[in-house]
C-alpha cells in the first residue's frame, strides 16, 4: 500500500508539473485531493468505473478522447503555486499575455478601449492566449457561456468575478473550439469547473503580506452534503486586497536620467528623447502657462511656443513682465500613491443536483460576485484651455504681445495648475476612482438517459454582470466657441457630469471674468484665499452604468449508434441559440442605444475509434479520429445615422441596417500511438468572429464636425503642415467582413513503460493566422507611408485644388495577424522511502506574434513590451509524501524591448525626435524570480500552508511604461508576497 501511496502522490506532482499542471489529453480529470472535502462519489474521476458522464473542454461527449488537446489544472495544482485569485493563476501560465488586468487597464495604451479612461476598467481582468487577443479567448465556467464585462463590446469574461475557492479545476485548450463554442474562441478556451459532488465542510482563512503593501486577507468555506438522489455543494469566499504603493516599487519620481547616457541614447537614435519625464504641463504652482501663436518675421510667418511662470509678489497686481522660465521645484508631482487599485470581494457559488428518476436528472448551478474597488489615480492637476486676456489674474495682455500674433480661431492660452499648497493642507481631496460590480449566473440543466450511451440535455443560462462607478477629481467642463470666443459647456461631458449647465456657469465665470472675485486665481501660490474656490473644478467626472447580459439555451443529444471493431463510435447533435446583450457609455456614444446580437446555432460532433490494440495491427497501438462542425448565424440591427443628418442628441430619427453573419465552422483531429507510451496528435480548425456592433453601426453616420489637420504630404503648395481645420465625416460599415482564423496543432506526449515508467516528456506546436481583422481606417496611419495614407481617396476627400477638405472616419478589414508557438513540458518522479521527488521544467517558445496590412508590411510584436516573450522557462522541484508537499519554482523571463512610445509610418518605427536616426527601442533586462509553496497535514483535520512568490525580492526590471518606471504586465507590482494559510475540515 506504501507503494501504491507514493505512485499515487508522484502521479499528482508530475500532473502539477513546472507551472503547466499536466497536460491531460482528454481524459477526465482527476478527483480533488484529499485534503480537500472528499467527493460524494470515490470514483467520480473515472467515467468508465462509475459510469458518470464526464465532458472535457473541446468537446460534446463524455468519455477519454485520445484527439483531445487540453491541460487541466486541479484545485491543488493550483493551490501549489501560492495563489489566491483566478487572475493570478492565468498571470502564471506561460502562454498567456498579461494584457487587461491590475496594474494594467489605466495605462494610455490598452488593449481593451475602457469607458472614462481606465474607470470601466476598474476590477476587470481577461485572458489572452498566445498574444491572439482577449477577445479571442473564449472563458466558460461549466462548460458554458457567462455574461461578459460589463460596458466592454469586445465580450470577454471579466475573470474577477470568478472566486478561486468555487473552481474545482481549469480546463485550458489552445487550439481554439469554434467548432464547439462558436465565435470568441479563435485563441483558445479557458474553462472552470466549479465544485460539486462533495461532502463535508471546510474553513480556509489565508494573509498574505507583499512587499509593496498589497496586502490580502482571505477567507473561504465550502459546504456540502448528499441524500440518496442528489446533493448540494456551496462555497463562500470574501476577500480584502490593499493597493499597491509606488513608492515602495520605487517610483518616486519622473526623472530617469540615471538610466542612460548620451551616449546609450545616441546608439538607440534617441538623442533628444526626454530621460527628465518631469513637464511643467503636469502643473506647477503657480500655473505653467502655455502661450502658442504665429506672428510675422522677417517676412514669414513662425510658430512662437513659450512656457511661462508668473515669478512677481503675491497679491501684487499681474503684470507680463514678471513672467519667466517655470522653476521646476514649484512642477506638481503627479505621481499617484497607488500602483493597483484597493479591492474587496465577496463569492459565492451554488451546486444543486437531484435525481427524479433513474432516467431524469436535474441540475442547478449558480455563482455570483459581488466587488467594490477604488483607486486613487493622478487626475491631480487643473488644465485651463484658452484663458482670456482680459481674465482678472491673467499676467498677459494681448498688447503684451506682437501685433501679427495670430491665435487661430480663439485668442488666448493654457494654464497649468497645480494645487500643491491645497493638498498639503487637506482642503483639496485628490482625485479617485470607485466602482463596483455585481456578477450573477444562474444555469439550469435536465438530462434524460435513454440508455447509458444515449442522453438528451438541455440547459438555459441567465447570466448578468452590471458594472457602476464613479471618477472624481479636477476637470474643466468648459470651452470657448471657436466663432464669437464665448464660453460654454464642452458637449463631451453630457450626460457624464451632473447639472452640467450649473457647472459649467460657474467655470466660465472661472475662467473668463475679469472680476477677481469671480475669477479663478491660477497664479495663486497656497497664500490667497481670492477668487473662485478650486472646489468648482472638483466634480465627478464620469459616472459608470455599465451593463452586459446573456440569455443561453441547448440541446444536446450524444449516443453511441455504431460498434465498431476498435470501439464505439460516439455522435454529439444539438443546437444553441443565445442573445448578448451590452450597454457602456462608449458603446452609447456610438450606436446611441444598448448592443444586442441574437446568435443561432447547429453542430455535430463524431468520435471513431479506427484502430484499437486488439486488432493487432503493426505500428499502430490505435488511430482515433474526431471529426466537428457547427453553424453559426449572428444577427444585429442598428443605427447607421439620424433622418436628415440631424444629431440624435438634438432629436435626430435613427436609420437603423441590419446585419447578418454566417458560417460552418469545421474541426478536425487525429490521434496516433505507434506503442504504449506515446501518443501523437494533430489537428486543423477554422472559425469566425463577426465584427463588434460600434464597428458595424454609427449613429453619426453621414454627420459632419471639425477635425485639426496637422499636416498633408501630398499638399499642393508643398507645405506639409496645415495647421488648419477640416470636415470629418464618420461612417459605419455595415459590409465588414467578419475575422476568420485558421488554427493548427502537433503534439506528442511521450510515457514510456518499465523503467521510465515516471517520465512524462509533451511538446506541442501551435499555429493560428486570423484574416480580416477589424480596425479603423485610421489605424492605417501607422501601417502606411504618410504619402500613401493621405493619398487613400476613399478616406481623404481634396478639392479641385487638391487640398483636404474631408477625412471620412469608418471601420474597415485591416489585414490578418499570427501566432506560432512550440511548448515543451517535461518532468520525472523519483520514488524515494521519504517522499516522491519530481523535477520538472517547461519551455514555452514563441516563434511568431506578427500582424500586417496587406502581406507586404509585416509587424512583429514578439519580444517587445506590447507583444509575447520570445520564451518563458520554468523550472520546478516537487516534493510530495503522505501528510506534506513542498514545490520551489524558479521563473525566467528574458529581456525584451520596450517599444510602447514608439512612432510607426509604413509599419517600420520612425525617427520619433528627428536625430537622423530611426529610433531604437529601449532594452529591458530580464528578470528572475522564486516562489515555494508548502503544505502539511498537521492532524486528519487541519492542513497548514505557507510560502511566497517572487521570495528573493527580484525587483521590477526598468520599463519606461506612461512614464512609469516598471511593466505591470510582465511584473507582479505585489512584488514579495509571503503567506499563511490554514484549512479545518470538519
């Protein structure tokens, strides 16, 4: 029994392996451990011993299928990395990019278009298999669609909302399921099997204490219980997470001049690049102002920038001559407290199951969430646009400046404000941003045995995340009209501020009265108490009423029709049909109206047992084929503009068009084992994603408003700069094609008998190219030579002269994007009189990340810091005996080139600050960590845990990223966290 004991513990580890769990191919998945509540049913694992129908991801039938490419991770394969959360567990798998996430969403640059700049954002994590995009990587928990981010059209899951202690296992295919699922899953399918089935209860309580103050609190309980025909399973988990501070990841400024030198500037073609980040348009106090015109010399017109600082006595009346250069110690600094956001959860999860008959069986399923985070961010500044000269406290007059000074359409100029001296004293709160979302999805199931090889299912999902929020902190709501110059509200801001018109009285009293009583005093250094309070530029910015909903419903009929000498042939038939539903203030901004797409579907599914080892056929243990195919119709109606071009917002009639999308979405795969022991795998699948609604529907559709040219290379006077105002028209495109991609896998796993009866060695190539990938037609500005984008006559519209006089702004089929990748997992288990030791290592290799126009322009994104790595390496060393395990992993990643500020014309980077060089991207250093986990079974009922991830402190390589010195998509900003955890089961 010893021995059985330490295979079966050796067997676990090698499952766990470096950090890819095992790779189970197609098999059900292994029981929870023992030291987890123990399932109802002893064999629940073993579908042919218990006869229980278990269905893993990437298919329709129950049962060990040989073609199947999945990886299961258990709840202790999970538990042995030292996480607490599921967006922790998915920021550990190496094919996956960090690219939605902590630390992530409220950069500049996202990949995921947030409502009120990172705000929608707030709480929100997804997945992004193989760089293919978020998404493009379908989530399902059971198996089964949930309702997506709410606001967000891109209609990824929000993993958040997933509480770790309700998953029983993640099931992970990389060879995208659209045969199965449908569109969403051209990446690749992450799938959580919630717990049920057990007895028992449980109490986890956990801390966790990082190094950057990110503290977590964590309790957890599951419950459950059984009867003759049924049982119930339910967990309970709340969890407190504290914000990760800057200062303690040592951002503490903005000056980064240490890190290079001239000379390392020079090699980079980077010269003139600005290693000083610190700006006086961050604010200073007293106000930076910005004074930009064009005024005539020596006969020709010049463009005159100046950045000024009133430098004269407080309380003395404002003359110009008491301007001069900004002294850089009264420059604001910006930099928020706060790397993450302060987030509280709590989740839940509901398993109900009940025989009614011996054919009948019922099923009930729900899990619900419910988090509040707040992250106090920089909007920390005030920014006064086209300040009057006649404004009280203005130190310019207009006579102050040349009398050819032209301003354009407004007179006036920027002022910088920077209320250090009033949140020194507390009388100013800095800005902030709150929200919180509710996650709840309910599904029912009934299944009706025919026989044991032929059941009818049926299920309905009702599914529904709802996201509210708000953003607080300086903002001027305001603008001056570019005919008479008089003040107004800015239109953006209706509907996002309360009582706009109110607000927007008093800043333009603010901003242009020549009463200093009325008047805002930018030049103010914290000693004046005159004029407008600052109170009156403190609002609430945004306000967030996101939504997004799902109604689903199967049926699904799987039998066993055929014998076929090397087993049965097993058929899956069924249909789907589900509506989706999103509201967010930027999809309203476009389509004016909530997003709905009604989605049919019908899909088949054969497995074929060719060959099976009592044919005896040479060479050939067994040859097993599946074949899959789904159809799929996606139906959408929206607004394409208004009757007669008037604004809806002024009463404008929508014009709606319909659009309807279809296609046959074909799999198939092949398993070949020559011998016992090795297993050979091949597959080939294609999919479609139909085009997001805002891409397809406008409602300012044929509606014209100014845009800024700046420049024109193909101007006819020669003159590439412009500096002028034109039309811009914007279109929806109801003709879009939809994304279709085209997805190929190898793999071999190999398990020889006998003497090498514990290795376990898998390698697995990847290949998928997505054609027709959505974007916008001005997206082809950093695709295209600039004489060739302008030159684009569907988007730039010239006169007879051959000046622009329109740019037509619409959605467009912008190329196709790749991902090709090789993984590589091996590890052995060492039997020894104490404990089962097993060394294992995972190589995951990137060989393509690349997108392009039209073929002849190719991006690669590998290795920089907005695409994959170009590999990961993990390494790990497992311990596992009877009563304690024990894991210490080490992690490369490997240097890469930071290429987030880079300018791109023709798809090649450009030479961004004019040394003659084209720019270079910056290096960024590799990076190390360590993590150990260690649990003990203390006493039958009590199981105590502890370990750290990143335990040597690694410190974040430096990565100019929004001017922040680290990468939060490649490092944890939690830095060194250390846990205790302890479990009682009763």
């Amino acid at each position: 029994m010893g021995r059985n004991l330490l295979l079966g513990a050796a067997a676990m580890s090698a499952l766990a392996g470096a950090d890819a769990a095992a790779k189970t191919r197609g098999k059900p998945a292994p029981a929870p451990a023992s030291a987890e509540p123990v399932p109802a049913s002893a064999e629940k694992a073993g579908d042919d011993a218990s006869g229980e129908n278990i269905t893993v991801t990437g298919s329709r039938l129950s049962g060990y299928d040989p073609t199947s490419d999945v990886r299961v991770y258990t709840a202790d394969d999970i538990k042995a990395l030292g996480v607490s959360s599921i967006q922790d567990f998915i920021r550990t798998l190496p094919q996956n990019q960090a690219s939605v996430g902590y630390g992530i969403n409220n950069r500049e640059r996202t990949e995921v278009k947030f409502d009120a700049g990172g705000l929608g954002g707030l709480g929100v994590a997804g997945v992004n298999l193989r760089g293919l995009g978020t998404r493009n990587t379908l989530v399902l928990v059971n198996g089964r669609r949930i309702a997506g981010a709410a606001g967000i059209e891109d209609g990824f899951a929000n993993i958040n909302t997933i509480p770790l202690a309700a998953v029983d296992r993640v099931e992970i295919n990389l060879s995208g399921s659209g045969a199965i699922y449908g569109a969403d899953a051209l990446g690749g399918v992450v799938n959580f099997i919630l717990k049920k089935g057990y007895k028992g209860l449980s109490f986890t309580v956990r801390h966790e204490f990082s190094s950057t103050g990110a503290d977590i609190t964590q309790s957890t309980g599951t419950a459950a219980t059984s009867w003759g025909t049924g049982s119930i399973t339910a967990t309970l988990s709340a969890t407190k997470t504290d914000p990760a501070r800057n200062a303690k990841l040592g951002y503490v400024t903005r000056d980064y001049s240490s890190y290079f030198t001239p000379d390392d500037l020079a090699a980079l073609g980077r010269t003139y690049f600005p290693l000083d980040q610190r700006s006086a348009l961050d604010g200073a106090q007293p106000a930076a102002l910005l004074l930009s015109y064009s005024a005539l010399s020596n006969g020709k017109r010049r463009n005159v920038t100046q950045v000024l600082q009133y430098r004269g006595r407080p309380g003395s009346t404002p003359q110009f001559a008491d301007l001069g250069p900004v002294d850089r110690a009264t420059i604001g600094s910006v930099i928020p407290p706060d790397a993450g956001e302060y987030h509280r959860d709590i989740g839940m999860s509901v398993n109900l199951e009940q025989k009614v008959t011996d054919r009948l069986h019922l099923t009930l399923d729900y899990l619900g969430s419910r988090g509040r985070s707040l992250l106090r961010e920089s909007w920390d500044y005030l920014l006064l646009s086209k300040v009057p000269f006649e404004q009280a406290y203005s130190p310019i007059r207009r006579s102050d400046l040349p009398a050819s000074a032209d301003f354009g359409a407004i007179a006036g100029y920027s002022a910088y404000y920077f209320p250090r001296a009033e949140y020194d004293s507390g009388s100013q709160t800095p800005g902030f941003q709150r929200s919180r979302i509710v996650s709840d999805s309910v599904t029912l199931g009934a299944a009706y045995e025919f026989s044991h090889d032929t059941v009818l299912r049926a299920n309905y999902t009702a599914s529904n995340n709802r996201a509210s929020g708000v953003q607080r902190g300086l903002v001027n709501v305001v603008e001056r009209s570019r005919t008479d110059g008089s003040c107004r509200a800015n239109q953006n801001y209706v509907g996002k501020v309360r009582d706009l018109d109110r607000v927007a009285a008093s800043q333009c009293a603010a901003l242009t009265s020549s009463d200093p009583n009325l008047a805002f005093n930018f030049l103010n250094d914290g000693s004046s108490t005159r004029g407008a309070p600052l109170s009156v530029f403190f609002l609430d910015q945004y306000q967030l009423a996101n939504t997004a909903r799902l109604r689903n419903a199967d049926l699904l009929l799987t039998s066993a029709p055929l014998t076929l000498p090397a087993g049965k042939l097993r058929l899956a038939i069924g249909g789907e049909t589900y509506s989706n539903g999103v509201t967010g203030e930027r999809i309203r901004q476009v389509t004016a109206e909530a997003v709905n797409t009604r989605m049919y579907a019908g899909y088949v599914e054969a497995r074929v047992p060719v060959i099976g080892k009592a044919m005896g056929v040479p060479l050939i243990w067994s040859f097993d084929l599946s074949l899959k195919a789904r159809y799929d119709r996606y139906d959408t109606r929206g607004p394409v503009g208004t009757v007669d071009n008037i604004p809806y917002e002024e009463g404008g009639r929508l014009i709606r068009g319909k659009s309807s999308f279809s296609r046959v979405s074909p799999d198939l795969a092949a398993a070949w084992s020559p011998f016992h022991g090795l297993l050979i795998q091949g597959s080939w699948a294609s999919t479609f994603s139909p085009p997001p609604f805002t891409n397809l529907y406008n409602v300012k559709g044929g509606q014209v408003s100014p845009e800024f040219l700046f420049l024109d290379p193909l101007a006819p006077d020669g003159n590439i700069f412009q500096f002028r105002d034109i039309d811009a028209e914007y279109r929806g495109n109801p003709k879009l094609r939809p994304s279709v991609s085209s997805s190929y896998h190898l793999g071999a796993t190999l398990t020889p008998p006998r003497f090498l009866q514990n290795l376990s060695v898998q390698v697995d190539y990847y290949n998928t190219r997505i054609r027709d990938q959505i974007g916008l037609s001005t997206d082809l500005e950093n695709l295209l030579k600039p004489e060739v984008y302008y030159g684009l006559k569907d988007y730039f519209i010239r006169d007879t002269g051959g000046n622009i006089v329109k740019h037509v702004l619409t959605s467009i089929n912008i190329g196709w994007a790749r991902s090709e990748s090789i993984d590589v997992n091996a590890s052995y288990a060492i039997p020894t009189a104490f404990a089962v030791i097993t060394p294992a290592i995972v190589y995951s290799r990137n060989l393509r990340q690349e997108t392009s126009y039209d073929g002849s322009n190719v991006i690669s994104m590998l290795g920089t810091a907005q695409g994959l790595d170009r590999y990961k390496l993990i390494g790990s060393l497992n311990l596992a005996s009877a009563n304690w395990s024990a894991r210490f992993t080490a992690r490369y990643t490997p240097g890469y080139d930071n290429n987030y500020n880079l300018l791109y014309d023709d798809g090649q980077i450009s030479d961004a600050d004019g040394d003659g060089v084209i720019d270079k991207p910056f290096p960024v250093h590799s990076l190390t960590t360590y993590d150990l986990a260690v649990r003990w079974r203390a006493m039958p009922k009590l199981t105590l845990s502890c370990g750290g991830r990143n335990i040597f402190h690694a410190k974040p390589p430096f990565a100019l990223i929004d001017r922040r010195p680290f990468d939060a998509s490649r490092y944890d900003l939690r830095g060194r966290v250390l846990y205790l955890e302890a479990r009682a089961d009763f």
